[in-house]
C-alpha cells in the first residue's frame, strides 16, 4: 500500500472553488424563488441568520473567518477544553439532580441512578425539596469515596456542608477522596430571591468554607457560580456568561480578601451553565465562557495551572414543555450533545417530564440513558474538541465572548453584580431581551415543535406529583411554551366544562392543490391554542353555510389560494355570517380586504394575539 506523500492536498484533482462562484449559485437559486438580490454578496447576506446579542450566522465560513488563536487543549485560553485528555479518558461526569422530599425515595432514587450510570450527584436541599437534616439518610449506601456530591441548599448551604462533611468522618472518606461542590452561592440566591439583606453575611460564610476546603479538601469546591438564574429569567447567550463572570468575579474578591491565594479561590468555583437545544450556539457558549474566564484569571496573576473554569452543564428548563413532553427527549439529547462537545467537565440532563411536575423513574432512567448512549454507544467524548476548527464555531465563540465581556464590564461599572442585581440593572435588562424573544415565539419565528408547531389537542396529560416549590421573589422563571400553553389550559377547562373544546371552521375553497396549503397552516395554527377545526372543500357558498352550522363553531376561516379568494371569497363570507359567523378571518397575507373578512391569519403574525381574542370570543373563561 502506498503511503501518499506528506501535505498532498485532497481536493487537488477539483478545480479551485471561490466564494465569489458560490456567491453567483446563490443568487441564481434566490431569483427562481422570487427574490432578487443585487449581486453575490446581497444574495450571502439574505441568507444571514440574526441571533441574540447582535450575532449573526452566516450561511457559509471559510478559512478567511479565522478567529483569535483557540491556543491547545488543557492550556489557556482553555477554548479548547480545561484539560489536555478532554473527556477523551473517562468521558465528562454524568450528574443527575435529586430534590425528593421523601427521604427513602430519594435514597432509592440515588442508588438506582448511580447502579446505572451516573457518576454524581446534584442533590437539591432545604425548602419543600430534601430537608437539609435528611441528607444522611438520602446518601445511604453512596460510597462517597467513588460519587461526587454537588450540593444545592440555598441559603442553608453551611448546614448542609456541615452535614456532608460529618459523613464523610463518620464514613472514614479521605479527604483527597472526597469531591464535588457545597454550593454556597450568594449572589444567585439573590438574584432567585431578590433579598438583599443576607448577602454580605451569606458571602462571610461561604469564604469560611472555601477557607476549610482549600485546606483540607482539594477536590471539594465551596462555591457555584450559577447562571441558571439569569438563563431561566430569559436572558440572553451573552448577558447569562457576563452575568456570571460578574458574580464569578465578586467571589474573587470576597475569598481573597478573606485571606486565600488567587490560585486558592479560583480553584474553589465552579461554572453552572444551561445548555440548550441550538446546538452550536451552546458548544460556543462553553467554549467562550473558558476564555473570558481565563483572562480574569490572567489578570488577576493566576498562574495558567489554576485558570481553568470548571463547568457544569444543566439542560435548559426554559425549552422545556408541559405539552408534548416526550419531545423534551429529543431537546435535551441535542442540548447533552452540545455540551459534551462544548468541553463541559460535568453534564445534568433534567427527565423529560420536569416542567409537569416531580420526575418519575421513567423519566430518570431516560436522562441517565441519554448520556449513556452518547458516551458509550455514539463515543462522543473519545475525541478532543470535537468543535475545533470549525470556522463557524470559532467565529461564533469569538463574536459571543466579546459580547458577553462587554455586558460584564457594563455590570462592573455599575458597582458589580450584586449592586447590579439590587439597581434592577440586570432584571430590567434581562426582561427586555424576554420581551423581544417572547415577541418572536408569539409570532411563531421561534417555532416549538408538538406546542405551537404541529399540537397534539388528543394527547392525555401526563400526571406527575408537583414538583418542591422554588423560591421566589427575584427574577421570574420564564419557559418558551408558556403563553400557548396558557391557551391549551383554556381549552382544556372547557372541554372539561362542556365536554368539547372551542371550534373554528375552516372553508377550503377549490381543490386540494389550491387550498391545502393554507388549510394545514390555519388548522395547526387554531390548533396550537387548543381550537379544534373541522372543513369542507367546496366553492358553494351555501354549502359552506349548511357546514357550519353543522359544525356548532361560531368562528370561520377562509382558506385557499389568492386568485380563488379574488372570485369566491366575499361570496363565501357572506354566506357564513348570515349562517352566524361572529368573526370570519382569511388565511394569507394581508392586502386588500375581501367583503365580510374581519382579519388576516399569515405566517409572522402574532398568533398568540390572535388565539387569545378567538377564545375570547368564542366564550372560553381565562
């Protein structure tokens, strides 16, 4: 066999390729399909992804779009990963959450997760999750020697860490080989709860306890920084890592002025990411979050040993839905995926059925097995930064790390995060970004796939026991799916009231070729608030009328292609008001108003709007 010689190009029998040529193709596809761009270069830009931040995906990267150097593996600026193996080794630390008030449960619960696969533990203590006290009992069995505990006790974490370490005495666990996290995290209780009063008291504890672990606990970490907080409140890519290199930044302070080394304190915190379901957009969040991180360190004299940032990785609840939840598998498989290949060094992936309510070992078991298959069966973690050189990836990460620092630095000059989170700065500004995704999803530019794309209105509800309540008073928690979900729950009240659900018909005027497209797109439209449609395909107005009188609605849509509706469509919405219609809407995009049309349905407009004013006219009680 022979070997080919040393640097052969593999594409040196294809003719070079330029972007300008692609450029030529893409406007040549972009005029067949009705648009006109002026040259090459406005057709690549119509192709441009807008995403948060002021970023912005392109449709094509080459070699030209080089970004800062990533540097190696395990060296900073820690791009490419916080060690030089990656998870090439042992694969990164599957980590499943526990917040079971029910001591034996959780015990069980713990045990059948740990005989399977995960490797630590994220238990959630305190509140109406697993009283701090019961900590014991939930780690009967656990051999705390192999198992990492991450702890999650709010404002109780001096307790909690006091009782874990008193089972490690009692359970003879060396201290090098205990590991995981207390949780002390001041300023994300601060900003879940919005008390400013305990913070500076709550921030005096934590130093105490990195102090105790720095000296006799090294694989122990006292301190999460937390991003859940920010992400779940709707923050954007950037604002949740400026956020946390805000709050990450704040802790270096308070530990070094309670008399630890710089390298001492950076080595007592850990990163909580979410990781969600646009894949890329996550693997360059981890990725930009290890290189913003790394220049603090730098700047604050670490040495290169210590300014590794350590993440954890927690699926997203904010793409999470209560209806259609097994699409929640997919969602998170994606978001584990992202953030496997993104460097994370542990990953959580919340059960499938976490926004209905307290998972079920079901859904556990999926979690579990999620990770399970992309560690053992896809080999995911076999390779080193599975995303290096990627053009997109790297300029992705570049662009969202400089927006993210300077949010940070925005933050620092308001007097840091916790005089930021006390100003309103970070709520006000977080609420705006949710305002404008929220604008987006209602428009259905931000499609949720089973919610308010392709509904399920005969799906059975999964029941689960409700979830511990969580705290409150500072930023909202937000879900993608909650404003169509609130019309589902009208729907669902009605059908439980009356025995049917809220009713539109659909006339679909003309044949199939000329109206199916728009009757799918209306039909899953009414559907998507919990509006049950029935048809008929005709161009007789009076057999549209006898139809709907048949079908009990009291709201029409008129449904087919624009040179029908210019010679049927008055005719047709004139019979179904004088058979009753209360409203008759049009489905395409708005221009000239036929006779008897009250309004136009179309792809981008506000449907959430819309399904709101339908119910409401139809009678279904908020």
């Amino acid at each position: 066999m022979k070997v080919p010689p040393e640097g052969l190009p593999l594409a040196a029998e294809f003719p070079a390729a330029h972007r300008e040529q692609w450029q030529q193709l893409v406007q040549g596809v972009l005029r067949k399909s009705g648009a006109q761009p002026e040259d090459g270069a406005a057709a690549e830009q119509a192709l441009t992804t807008k995403l948060q931040d002021g970023l912005t995906a392109r449709p094509l990267y080459t070699a030209e779009d080089t970004a800062v150097d990533p540097g190696y593996p395990g060296f900073p600026p820690f791009v490419r990963g916080g060690r030089p193996q990656g998870s090439a080794v042992a694969g990164w630390d599957v980590r499943q959450r526990h917040a079971d008030p029910d001591r034996r449960r959780a015990n069980e619960a713990v045990l059948a997760d740990l005989e399977h696969g995960v490797s630590s533990l994220w238990l959630e203590l305190g509140g109406e999750a697993l009283p701090v006290d019961g900590l014991p009992e939930a780690l009967t069995g656990v051999y705390l020697d192999l198992a990492a505990v991450a702890l999650d006790a709010g404002p109780e974490f001096t307790d909690a860490a006091a009782r874990l370490f008193a089972l490690y005495e009692q359970r003879e666990v060396s201290p090098a080989s205990a590991a995981g996290n207390l949780g002390a995290d001041p300023l994300g209780l601060q900003a879940r709860t919005g008390d400013t009063a305990r913070t500076d008291a709550l921030l005096a504890e934590a130093a105490v306890l990195a102090a105790r672990c720095a000296a006799g606990y090294p694989n122990v970490r006292a301190l999460t920084v937390d991003a859940l907080p920010y992400h779940e409140a709707g923050a954007s890519p950037a604002q949740e890592l400026g956020c946390s290199l805000a709050t990450g930044v704040a802790y270096l302070r308070a530990l070094t002025a309670a008399g630890l080394s710089v390298d001492e304190a950076l080595g007592q915190l850990e990163f909580r990411y979410a990781a969600d379901a646009d894949q890329f957009l996550t693997i360059a969040k981890f990725r930009a979050a290890r290189r913003l991180w790394a220049r603090v360190a730098e700047v604050s004299g670490a040495s290169a040993e210590a300014s590794a940032q350590r993440q954890h990785a927690v699926t997203s609840r904010v793409m999470m839905t209560a209806r259609d939840p097994w699409v929640n598998m997919l969602r998170t498989t994606v978001a584990c995926l992202a953030a496997g290949v993104g460097g994370a060094d542990a990953v959580t992936v919340l059960p499938f059925d976490s926004a209905v309510g307290r998972p079920d070992a079901f859904a556990r078991r999926i979690a579990r097995n999620t990770q399970a298959i992309l560690l053992e069966e896809s080999h995911l973690a076999r390779v080193i930064d599975p995303a290096g050189g990627s053009w997109y990836v790297e300029q992705l990460g570049e662009e969202l790390a400089r927006a993210a620092w300077a949010w940070f630095q925005e933050i620092e000059r308001a007097g840091g995060q916790q005089a930021a989170l006390g100003s309103g700065l970070v709520g006000e500004r977080i609420a705006a970004t949710w305002a404008e995704r929220s604008a987006k999803l209602a428009k259905r530019r931000e499609p949720i796939t089973g919610v308010s794309e392709f509904p399920h209105l005969d799906e059975q509800p999964l029941v689960r026991e409700p979830a511990p309540a969580v705290p409150v008073g500072g930023l909202p928690r937000v879900r993608r799916a909650e404003a169509y979900e609130a019309l589902r729950d009208r729907s669902d009240a009605a059908l439980a009231a009356t025995g049917e659900r809220p009713k539109l018909f659909l006339a679909s005027i003309g044949g199939a070729s000329a109206h199916t497209a728009r009757t799918t797109f209306a039909a899953n439209l009414f559907q998507a608030g919990g509006i049950a449609t029935t048809s008929l395909e005709s161009v007789d107005p009076a057999a549209f009328a006898e139809a709907f009188t048949a079908s009990g609605a009291t709201v029409a849509c008129l449904c087919s292609s624009d040179a029908l509706y210019g010679e049927h469509a008055p005719a047709v919405a004139g019979a179904l008001r004088a058979a009753g219609a209360r409203k008759v809407l049009l489905a395409g995009r708005p221009g000239e108003v036929p006779d008897g049309v009250d309004e136009f349905i179309y792809a981008g407009g506000d449907a959430v709007a819309v399904l709101t004013s339908l119910l409401d006219l139809i009678g279904v009680a908020r």
